[in-house]
C-alpha cells in the first residue's frame, strides 16, 4: 500500500487502507496479550514445580534422618546434587520455547532458499554472440500454483533479423512468450531454441548477454541519467551511450533537465514521465547490444516517429540485423513489423503479413477493429 499510494489516493481509499492496517495492528496486538497472559500463568507454574519438589525431598529426607535411615550428610549431598539438575532442565524447558519460534522462522527462511533458482546445467553451453534465429517447439507452459495452461503447443520460428510483431487480447499469453525467451520460467512441456540451441543448455550469462528484455513499465535506478542508461554495460564508452540515447529520443528531454545527463533520477530524484522512461529503458536495452530484443509493449508511450525511429534502430546492430520480437498492443506498432503472429488462448492461431491476416483470420479482423488505425504512410521497418 505504501508502493502503490498514488492509486490509494486517486481512488479515495486511504480510509479503507487504514482501517485495514488497524484491523491488522489490532490482531498483533492481542496475539501479543494472549501470549503475555500465558506466559504470566504458566511461568509461576513451572518455576514452582521445582521448588515443591525440593520442599518435598527435604520432608522426606529430614523423616528418613529422623527415623535414621539416612545420614544428614547424605540428605545434604543429596539436596545439591538436585539443584544442579534443575538448572539444565531448566534450560532445556527454554532451549525447547526458543526452537518453536526458531522453527516458524526457519520455514520462512528455508521457503526463500527453496524458491527455483536459474542454476546453470552441469555442461552449460557458452553461445557465441551472432544472429540469432528464435524457435519455440510445441511450448506448453502452466505458472507454478496454477493449473491452467497459459501457453498450449506454442509454435513459433523467427529468422535471424526478422522483426515479429506478436499480438492478441489481454491474458493471450504475449509477454509470458517473452519471460520463457529469457528463462524466466521454463516450459513444462516443448522447447524454446536459441540459435538452434535448446534454451536449457545454455549457461544463465551467455542466455542474458543474447536476449534482452524491455517490458511495459521501464525500471529507473536512484541514479544519474547516464547512470541510469549505462547500466546495461557500465564499461561503454561515452559517445556509445549518447549514440544509443539520441537513438531513442533520450538526448531531447536530457538536455532540459537541470543538470543533463548527470541530473539524479529515481526516488531520490526527478521523475520522468511514462515515455521518457520508456525511452531511458530502450536505449539500456540497446546499449547492451544483444543478438535478440524482446521488447513487451516497451514503446507504448511514445509518438509514431520516435517510435518508428527507435525500432529501425533496434534493429540494426553491430553485427547485423537483430531479431526483433516486439509485443505490440498498437496496431501501428505491430504493422511496422514486416510480419504479424497472433497468439490466441496460448497458442499461434495467425501468421504472416497483416493484410493477408486480415482476409483469412476472423479473429485477427477483430482485433483490428479494435485497435487504433495506423497513420497514413508509415512505412514498415
Ligand atoms: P498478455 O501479455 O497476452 O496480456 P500474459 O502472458 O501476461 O498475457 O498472461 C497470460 C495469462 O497468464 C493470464 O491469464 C495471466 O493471468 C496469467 N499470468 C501472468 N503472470 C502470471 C503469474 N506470475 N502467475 C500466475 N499467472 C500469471
């Protein structure tokens, strides 16, 4: 609630909020007192118990020596030795206290350490960075703690240097395509082929380096602007970074800022708007020049031409043409791309270029429909 306060606000729920973190605080509160409350009855108890019994033995004792069947020496001897008894039980009654919260802790710590790790395979393939063909064989894929299918026989082959727009309602399974692309998740059934490559086999660094990811909501660091879109390769040189900011329309707002690219951004600092981190977000994503870009409506809030601007340059790189795959909730974005997919119920259920699509696919002149018509002229990338 404290992340997401703005919401709170806008939607006139701080009484809710608060009446929610009371009803919480209450409930700590009495779980506190129920535990006071026993601890005061149960303590004198167990403290007491021992000192009964050492008014017992003494009782006893004091008879036995009376009555001469034991000698005061030994009743004294005896005494002691139980006072030294009790103290380790004693201990051991608290050791036993200590190890029930122990325990309820070490679940929790124990649930972290479980949670799946992206460890690399024993022989773990090192790929060498070159174009990049992308393939997803008959991926089936379900979230963990759900049993519905999210991805169902996902096929999908994209040459090197092809840009693909992928598109389909919301839920069609769109930017889960892109979290298996990076190993985010793996798929319960199929497989997902980098380069010819099963995804599995390569080490977590090599995958990282070949496919970059930029979804919706552009992460920005409590850091520089430069800082910021160095991020991604902090030993690029300078004119590398401001290549890669013009490209993405960076460089126009950076020079209004106050102290331009060194100007603080984040928590501590300014904040952008939803476009211009998403332009910070997409000049990071380039700078770090990988084979492959997926990027999850990633240019959402910008203007055609910057956004027209942008994908050109994403896909042109160093070392040729990149393999593009951009998920596009835009119908103009998705028909800069020379080639449309639309996923449907976790599956392709179209392929191909958008006015062919358009004639065979109902479903795909449905959601055409829908969607905002292109700007006249816009070429494809
Ligand atoms: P799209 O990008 O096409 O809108 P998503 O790939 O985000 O669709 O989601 C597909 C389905 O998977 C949706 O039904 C969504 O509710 C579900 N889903 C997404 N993320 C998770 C998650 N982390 N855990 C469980 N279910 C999820």
């Amino acid at each position: 609630s404290v992340s997401g306060a703005q919401v709170v606000r806008a939607l006139a729920a701080e009484d809710r909020q608060i009446s929610a973190l009371a009803e919480a605080a209450g409930r700590l509160r009495w779980a506190y007192v129920r535990d006071a409350d026993t601890r005061a009855t149960w303590a004198p108890v167990v403290q007491n118990v021992a000192q009964v019994g050492l008014a017992m033995v003494l009782v006893v004792g004091a008879w036995l020596v009376a009555h001469h069947h034991l000698q005061v020496g030994a009743l004294i001897t005896f005494t002691f030795w139980i006072g030294m008894v009790q103290a380790p039980f004693q201990m051991l009654g608290m050791l036993f206290v200590m190890s029930q919260r122990a325990s309820v802790s070490a679940e929790r710590v124990a649930e972290l350490l479980d949670s799946p790790k992206d460890a690399d395979p024993p022989e773990a393939i090192e790929l060498v960075r070159s174009r990049c063909s992308v393939a997803f064989e008959a991926v089936s894929f379900a979230y963990p703690a759900s049993a519905k299918w999210v991805l169902d026989g996902f096929d999908l082959a994209v040459e090197p240097g092809e840009a693909v727009a992928i598109v389909g309602k919301s839920g069609a399974g769109k930017t889960t395509v892109g979290r298996l692309l990076v190993r985010f998740y793996q798929p319960q059934e199929g497989r997902i082929l980098l380069d010819g490559l099963d995804l599995r086999s390569l080490s977590g660094r090599s995958l990282r380096e070949s496919v970059g990811f930029v979804g919706d909501d552009a992460y920005i660091f409590s850091a520089s602007l430069f800082d910021n879109l160095a991020f991604a390769r902090p030993e690029a040189d300078r004119a590398e970074v401001f290549a890669a900011a013009a490209a993405c329309g960076v460089d126009e707002f950076a020079q209004r800022l106050p102290q331009g690219y060194e100007t603080l951004l984040g928590e501590q600092g300014l904040s952008l708007s939803g476009g211009q981190r998403q332009r910070v977000a997409l000049a990071r994503a380039l700078l770090a020049d990988p084979p492959v870009l997926f990027l999850d409506d990633a240019t959402s809030a910008l203007d055609a031409e910057t956004e027209r601007a942008v994908l050109l340059h994403a896909l042109g790189s160093l070392t040729g043409r990149r393999t593009l795959l951009i998920v596009a909730s835009k119908l103009s974005t998705a028909l800069l791309a020379s080639r449309v997919v639309m996923v449907h119920d976790g599956r392709v259920v179209a392929d191909g270029k958008h006015d062919k699509l358009l004639v065979s696919c109902p479903l795909y002149k449905d959601l055409a429909q829908h969607r905002v018509a292109p700007t006249a002229g816009q070429g494809q990338i």
